[in-house]
C-alpha cells in the first residue's frame, strides 16, 4: 500500500512511517521544511512537501496514495480552538479526494469522553471532554464511513510515551527540575490513560490495513496510570521531593498545565483489541519513566 502520512516526522508520526515501511508498504511523508524532508528521506520514505494550511498539497498527496494516515496537528496550547478548525479543514480537504474510493483514511484524535469513568470505543464524542477541540474533526472523519471512505478514528491518551517524548511527561519532568519538587494536584489520584508510541504505531498500521469503516479506535495500553504514580516516579528520578499542590493553586503551580495535571481520563482499549488482534507489548508508562531516559537532560 502507498500511503500518505501527515505528522510523518513528529513524535508519533515518525513512529508511524518506520513501521509501515518495516511492513512493505510505501510512505509518503508530508513535510513542511527541509529538515523534515531529509527525515523522511534517510528512512526511505517519499517527500510530498506542504504542511496542514495548504489544502490542495494536501488534496494532491491523497489523491495519488492508496491511503492515509493524518497525524499532524498544530499543538498550540494557547488557541486549541484555531488549531482544531485548521485539524477540521484538513480532514475536510482530504475526504474530499478520497470520496468513493473505498481507501482507508485514519485520523488522529484524543480522547474525547468525558473525565472520571473509564471511556471506551462506543462513546461518541463529548462536549465535555479536555480534547472537545478535536471533536468536530472526529465527527467528519466518522462521517466520510457513508460516503465510500473507508475512515477510522485513533485516540490517542493524554501520555503517548517512549524515548524521544516531548509532551506532558518531561514537561512535568521541566517544573519537578525547576522548581525542586515533583507535585500532584490534591492527593494524585486521578489518573492518566497512557500508551507506548512504538504501540500506537502498530496500531495505526492495522487500522491501515484492516479498519471497518466508521469505527473508533482506542490505543490504550494504561488504562489509568495514578498521577501519584507519576510524580513519586519523577520525584526519585530528579531526586526531589513531592509533593501536593492544592487544586485552587495548580494553574499558579503548573501555568497552563494545571488543568492536565489534575486531569481524570482512564480509557478502555479492549474492543480495539478484539477488533483488530492489537495487543499493547512496549514497556507501560511508570517502568518507561522509570528506565532513565527520560531524566537525561540534553
């Protein structure tokens, strides 16, 4: 399969890109700069050049695939809702091309229940949801199921984790060095969904290749992972202290990562499991945190 991958070089995506090509499939990574470019091409990838604003690249590079991934996301914290229209558009542009084809489209998006129960593939979207700016893009992703794409949606936890990882983990890891102390909000009991990226890649792949139209699909390999967990690991593996931050006083603690860090999203991945025989075999979050890696500072 010739499949066009967008997000092909960032944390995920890259993972993405290496597996399918391990598979025998041919890449076509989107790349917005020359760097990028010469990522793809050191692992025998093709270089379809645009970025996530230029639709009709984005038209071009699906148009002559057999399928598509589409990982990239502009992940600026500070206007999520600009980010998910821009998401919305794509997503738009590129059904748009493949209408009819019966070609897999598999698109990114977060976990999109509602915080404090276990969510699984069967909920729908909800308003409530820390990741509801992907919520419109999940709906017309789903929706290109009845118009002869062949489209699945990937959610993805709050922590995709492994070596190389530049999201909340060693952002956290960040504060805990700065500020000489690992913190949780209250007693750190809520908990975090998690998966391995080497998993999540895996699964992109099946879902590639074996994906019923419409479903969503949950790369879960924690299904909730005790932030008290996470700090008391962060805590021995900087050597600092933890402790507990009210949860009045974590926005002044954590800036705008206050409200993830006392974020309850636990997530079931097992009818992604049953559906496509993908079992989580990466290291889970606390051993990967725990393995040091993530503590070598550059």
């Amino acid at each position: 399969m010739r499949v066009f991958v967008t997000g092909a070089t960032g944390f995920v995506g890259s993972a993405v890109t290496r597996e399918l090509l391990s598979a025998g499939h041919e890449v076509v990574g989107l790349a917005r700069s020359d760097r990028s470019a010469q990522a793809l091409k050191a692992v025998g990838a093709e270089v379809h050049r645009g970025d996530l604003t230029d639709l009709d690249s984005l038209q071009r590079g699906a148009e002559a695939a057999d399928g598509v991934a589409h990982l990239a996301f502009i992940h600026d914290f500070t206007n999520l809702g600009a980010s998910g229209e821009a998401d919305l558009r794509a997503i738009e542009a590129i059904g748009g091309v493949l209408e009819g084809t019966g070609k897999p489209f598999v698109v990114t998006s977060g976990l999109l229940t509602a915080p404090g129960r276990v969510g699984t593939e069967e909920d729908p979207a909800d308003p409530d949801s820390p990741a509801k700016h992907r919520h419109a893009s999940e709906s017309a992703a789903l929706a290109l199921a009845e118009h002869g794409v062949r489209s699945s949606v990937l959610r993805l936890p709050p922590s995709v984790h492994g070596e190389g990882d530049i999201g909340f983990v060693p952002m956290f890891i960040d504060f805990a060095r700065d500020k000489g102390v690992s913190a949780m909000v209250g007693d750190g009991s809520n908990r975090w969904a998690a998966v391995h990226r080497l998993d999540a890649a895996r699964l992109f792949r099946l879902a590639l290749e074996a994906a019923p139209a419409g479903v969503r699909l949950h790369a879960i390999g924690d299904e909730g992972v005790p932030f008290r967990e996470i700090a008391e690991t962060i805590g021995r593996g900087l050597d600092v202290p933890v402790a507990s931050v009210a949860p009045a006083e974590a926005t002044d603690h954590f800036g705008w990562l206050g409200r993830f860090a006392a974020i309850d999203m636990r997530a079931s991945g097992a009818l992604t499991q049953k559906l496509l025989g993908w079992r989580p075999e990466q290291p889970a979050l606390l051993p990967d945190l725990a393995a040091g890696h993530y503590f070598d500072k550059a």
